[in-house]
C-alpha cells in the first residue's frame, strides 16, 4: 500500500476539506465538513483536526499543509499576506508553523493588495493560484474564482499583479432570503431555466449600472406576466454575475481568454455565463488546483 507523506487542508470560512497525499500527489482519504473557520473557532481548530485526521487514522509523525482561512487574524495562527506584485513562488516559502503542536503544522500566507484605492486580500484561491498556474506560468492571465466571495486575478510571469473581490455569491445568498424578492423564489426546485439565466446574464453584463433594477424585475416580471419561482432564482443570479463579469472584463483579455478555476455548480453556471457572452474559457477544477497547489508548497517545504 502507497504510503502517505502529509495531509492538505483547504480551511474556509463556513467548509473544511482534508486530504491524505502521498508522495506523488495521490489522495489516499478524504474529508468534507462544515467545520470552517467560524465553527471550528468555537469548537477549537486543534480538536477539529485531530477528530478528522484520526478518522483517516494518520500517523502522529505525519505533517499537516492547510491553506485558507484557518491563517486569519481570527483564524487559527495568523499567517500574513505576501504583498502584490505577489510572486506565486513567494507563497512557498512564507508558511507558518502553528506553535504548541507536536505535530508539524504550517499554514499558508494569503495575499494583500495594499492600494489605498482598491484594497484588498485573498486567502486559499492564491493556492488554487499556484496550482492551475505553475510556478513558471509565462506571459498574461486573466483569472476568475467564483465563489462566495469572487476573485478576479491579473498574473504575468507567475506575479499576481492586481486582483479585485466580488460578493456576488453572498449577496446572491442574502437577497434570496433577506429581501422581498424572497417571494419571488419561494418555492424553487431544483430545475434550472438556463434561458432566463442567460438572459439576466447579458442584461446585467450590457447596463451594469442598472443591477439594482435587474434585480427588481424577477419580482415585477412574475407578478405581472406569471414565471416559476425558478426562473426568478436565475433571474437573481444571471444578474448579480453579469454585474460581476461586466467589471471583471472590463480591461484587456488575453487570447487564450479567461481561466476559470472552479467546481460543481459554480462552474456550470459561470461557463453558460461566458459562453452566452462569446468569451473564451479555459476552465481548472478548483478541488484539483488547490490539491496541487498544497502539493507544491508540501514539495517545497519538507523535500530536502
């Protein structure tokens, strides 16, 4: 049996996935909870890791690389920023031990944008980063993580050079809860209506500006001239992500067109959003990008 050399962590604010890699890079075990940085904060992130790694029964002497928010002011140890122009290889080398643990455990930095005009940080998507990428990606890349809260990535010569968020996952969340227009989805199953996306999607992309009012129309168009509860729900999120591809490709897009680092959901609705636009994609599974991310920094920090 292939044995295992250390276990990869990717620790977000509301989900916790562990993996158990050997040598080269193949999982052996994994683990998905609801145990992110805000529960596990509470229960205690020692506890919650060591319940998971004896669930897979992993050796004491075994070293742990977790990437994300676990290395937050409010997270577990704090890990820092490595600063932009970022250099992706910078990230390897900034890892944090946790102190007090027998175990060696190393988080990951995140990345600062310390512009006074557009602040802004990252923490995990800058290892999904250095795992679609490489450590020795040549020329421009134009990158989008969608999520709860959506990175956009600028990259030249494997160097972060700028890079923007967007809430467009957590206010997609909340306006379906927290707003009248709660109404409008009450209901959804889990069909889909790509056609009322699509269209949401171009509107917003077209008039930006408008997304208030796009938004508005799931409700007025229901009430006025009938719909499902699930074309209102594609209405809210074919708004809120053309709202978001609109600034996201508002600057120069290169040739090969956009990286798309994502999984699931996420990347089905963001490909039939590009592919309504006619934009090019290059599209990265964002399970296997942060694993090879977290392989590469395991590779830097413990192979002598």
């Amino acid at each position: 049996m292939t044995e295992p050399a250390y276990v990869a962590v990717d620790w977000g604010t509301s989900s916790f996935r562990l993996w158990l890699v050997d040598r080269a890079g193949a999982v052996l075990a994994e683990r998905r909870s609801g145990e992110g940085m805000l529960a596990a904060a509470k229960a205690g992130f020692p506890a919650v890791l060591q319940a998971h790694l004896a669930a897979i029964e992993a050796p004491d002497h075994l070293p742990v690389l977790v990437c994300g928010m676990a290395g937050a002011k409010t997270g577990w140890v704090e890990a820092g920023y490595v600063d932009t122009p970022a250099q992706l290889s910078a990230i390897l080398k900034q890892a944090v031990r946790v102190p007090g643990e027998a175990r060696d455990i190393r988080i990951l930095p995140g990345i600062a944008q310390r512009d006074k005009s557009a602040p802004d940080v990252m923490r995990g998507e800058e290892t999904q980063l250095l795992g679609a990428l490489g450590l020795t990606a040549a020329g421009d890349a134009l990158v989008c993580m969608p999520g709860t809260h959506s990175k956009w990535v600028r990259v030249k010569d494997g160097v972060v050079e700028r890079f923007s968020t967007f809430m467009t996952g957590e206010l997609f969340s909340v306006v379906c809860r927290e707003t009248i227009l709660s109404l409008a989805v009450a209901g959804a199953d889990e069909a889909e209506d790509v056609a009322s996306f699509k269209v949401a999607v171009k509107a917003a992309f077209e008039a930006p500006a408008f997304a208030a009012n796009l938004l508005f129309t799931a409700r007025s168009r229901q009430l006025l001239f009938g719909g499902t509860p699930a074309a209102a729900r594609e209405t809210l999120s074919g708004t809120l992500i053309g709202a978001e591809l609109a600034a996201g490709l508002s600057g120069a897009v290169p040739k090969e067109g956009v990286t798309l680092i994502a999984s699931g959901r996420l990347a089905t609705l963001y490909r039939l959003a590009f592919d309504g636009l006619s934009i090019t994609v290059q599209p990265v599974d964002a399970d296997e990008a942060v694993r090879r991310g977290l392989s590469m920094a395991a590779a830097a920090i413990w192979t002598k």
